[in-house]
C-alpha cells in the first residue's frame, strides 16, 4: 500500500464521481478512446471555466492518479 492514501478521506464520494466523470465525458479522451495523460487529467481538473466547487485541487491530482493504479481502476501505457 502507499502509505499517503492512508492520509485521505473522501467525505462526499459525490464529488470524487463528479472529478472522474470530467475525465470520462471529455471529448478529447473519448476520441483517444479513453487514453489520457496525466497533464490532460491535470488541465480537465483544473479547467479555470469550471466552477471553483466543482475543480480539484491541486495537491490532490497527483494522489487519484497514483490510487487509480493502485486500485486498477487505470493502468499506465507506454509513450503516456
């Protein structure tokens, strides 16, 4: 286990479906057929166009990203 995922806590699991769904429903993700880089995650997440509510903050990217590997809810691929 990696030990900083013990230090979070998802209170409104709303909004954590909310951050992936920005993911899932952009269209240049779709396109790629569901291929995304870490700095396009990073871009979608932090859209200045979206609401202040409904972003992720920054220090907390890099954390998802790494607990969707842990969680095979993603998988990195080669030249991404």
């Amino acid at each position: 286990m990696i030990p900083f995922l013990h230090d979070i806590v998802i209170l409104k699991p709303d909004w954590l479906a909310t951050a992936i769904s920005f993911a899932l429903d952009d269209a240049e993700t779709r396109q790629d057929y569901g291929l995304i880089s870490f700095e396009r995650l990073n871009y979608i997440w932090h859209d200045p166009k979206r609401k202040k509510k409904n972003g992720m903050k920054p220090v907390y990217t890099a954390s998802f990203y790494v607990s969707w590997n842990v969680f095979d809810l993603s998988y990195r691929v080669a030249g991404l």
